[in-house]
C-alpha cells in the first residue's frame, strides 16, 4: 500500500511532464505549418499612350573659339562677355611685332620684283631671276596675310560672346581667348534617345520642348539630325532638335525637356505595390501565383501611370500577381491568399 502511494504521485507527473511535451511539439508542428498569407490582384492588358520626355541640354547653333594660331601678347580686346558681334567684325588685336617686321620684308621683295620686271623689260634682266623673285613674293605675301590673321582676331559669325578667358597684357595660350556663339535664329537641343525608340525617330520629326525657367511656355522644335551611332554604355543615340530662337530667351546649356509622342501600345498594366526590386541590383520582379506556388518572374518596367506600371515584358494578360505579402516569399513556395 505505501508502494502505491508513492508511485501514484510520480505517475501523475510524469502525465503532465508527457502531456506538456506533446502540446509543444503539436504548437511547433502548427507554427511549421502556417502558410505566407498574400494579397493578390489580375494583371491586365490596356492601351497605354507612349508619351515619352527626354532631358536635354541646350547648345549654341555654331560656337567658334577665338584665338591665334600660335601664343602672342595680347594688347586689346574690344568687346566683353554677353556683347553682340557682327561676322568680321575685330575683337581682338595681338601684339604686331612680328606683323611689321613681315610687312618690311613684304615691301622690300615687292622692290626688288617690280625692279627685275623692269630690267627684263628692257633686256638687262633674266626671265629666271624675275620668276625666283615673284615665288619669294608670293611666299611672304601668304606668310604676311597669316600673321595679320593671327594678329588681329576677327568673328566668322554673327553672335554673342559667351566667353571671355584672358585680358589686354595676357599672353594666349591653352584656352581661346573668346568665344562666340550664334544663339539666333535657331539654336539646338542635344537629348540621348534610347534603343528602343530609335525606330520611331526621323530628321524632320516635330518635337515639342520645355524649360524650367520658362514654365508657361512652350517650344515647336524639329528633328534635325540623327547621329548614326549607339553609346554601348547607355544604349542611347544622339539626337539633335532644332528650335527657333529670335528672342533669345533660349540660352546654351539651359535644361530642356524633350516630349516624343510615339503613339499607343498594347501593353500588361500592373499596380505599383506588385513591384519588387532586388536588393544590391536594379532587377525589379513580380511574384505571379499559380495553382497556389508563387513564381519569381523578373519585369521590365516602362512608364509610372498613377499609381500602376507599364510592363514591356515579364508578365502576361490575365497572370494572377502578388499585391502584398512578399517579404515572406521565395520562389516556388506555397502561399494562402487572403483576398482575390
């Protein structure tokens, strides 16, 4: 009897100890059981305008840089940074040294030339000293006319100065010493087009551009030229446009926005919360579910239309995708869906 009565306490927590273990080990099986719980939606395909805008820099239509063929003391310059210039027109006057000592010499051969002309005239002169004379001649005529060139620096166009690196007493050299710029009638705009919508560009093209600092107007500009290369960095392609510009509101380097209207196509729109990006890359992915597994399906993004995204690929007409819920998922794993 006292046996039993030992025993019977034991037992009983042995029961318990039993029991306890059992809970645990049924809760752990429970918590291993649980499913991802994910909101879903349905992928759909519309009509999706492509209004694409480019940013641009804007640059002078022609620039031309001011400066001597070879280094020179500078003695004036006649116009200042923002001046208008007329095509001719003298802007800077270098030292003349050697433009005289040019000139003398000049005259001194013209002499003797006009000299030895006379004397075969008469018979007292050879033919080959007169033709060895006139080669000098022509020789430091060209070399006279290439220093005064040099020496008084003139504009080849009709522009403004929109630089001005050195002053009167400077000696030139490594930088021009002014620079000129034509701003009218047109000016143009540089943008990077994309790969993809080459196709859809042509010299002659309308273009419509706008400036931050003109935000109230807008500007008719053209495709003027295409260059006939793709930058293997940024898959992109030069293009040029063309704007008027008479009242020079327009300034170079000023940013631009460029709007190509390339027409409509048929593309997969989804909402912007179904779009994952992969951590330490610029991947972006959407999570498609399919008799009830998620799949991790990489996407290309086009454009942001409110609060949904245009795809280019990746994703298919009617494809049920993962909403919310994806921090759980991994590819391929099985989830509960709260709401369809």
């Amino acid at each position: 009897m006292k046996t039993t009565a030992y025993l019977m306490p034991a037992l009983a927590a042995l029961a318990v100890a039993a029991g306890s273990c059992s809970g645990k080990e049924e809760a752990h099986m429970n918590t291993e059981a649980e499913l991802p719980v994910v909101t879903v939606d349905v992928a759909h395909q519309r009509q999706v305008p492509q209004q694409k805008t480019y940013t641009a820099t804007v640059e002078a239509e022609n620039v031309n840089n001011i400066a001597p063929s070879t280094p020179n003391r500078i003695k004036t310059i006649s116009v200042e940074v923002g001046d208008h210039v007329r095509r001719g027109q003298e802007l800077v006057c270098l030292d003349a040294s050697n433009a005289d000592q040019l000139r003398i010499n000049l005259e001194q051969i013209e002499r003797e030339y006009n000299r030895a002309s006379q004397l075969l005239q008469i018979g007292s002169g050879t033919q080959q000293a007169v033709d060895q004379l006139r080669a000098q001649l022509d020789a430091a005529r060209s070399q006279y006319a290439n220093v005064m060139e040099n020496t008084v620096l003139v504009s080849p166009i009709d522009g403004v100065v929109t630089a001005r690196n050195f002053d009167p007493g400077d000696l030139t050299g490594g930088q021009p010493v002014l620079v000129v710029g034509q701003l009218t009638p047109v000016v143009k705009v540089m943008l990077a087009v994309s790969e993809p919508d080459l196709p859809h560009m042509h010299v002659g093209r309308p273009v419509e551009v706008n400036f931050d600092a003109y935000p109230d107007r807008s500007f008719s500009g053209t495709v003027k030229r295409i260059y006939p290369t793709v930058d293997t960095a940024t898959r992109t392609s030069q293009v040029e446009v063309q704007i008027a510009n008479g009242d020079e509101a327009v300034k170079p380097g000023m940013f631009a926005r460029v709007s190509l209207d390339h027409g409509v196509s048929d593309n997969v729109v989804v909402p912007d919360r179904a779009i994952v990006k992969q951590t330490g890359s610029g991947n972006k992915y959407v999570y498609v579910l399919s008799n009830g597994r998620v799949q991790f399906r990489r996407v290309q993004l086009g454009q942001r239309l409110d609060n949904s995204y245009e795809l280019l690929d990746g994703i298919a007409d009617g494809d049920t995708i993962v909403i919310s819920g994806q921090t759980r998922l991994a590819d391929g794993i099985e989830v509960e869906v709260l709401e369809r």
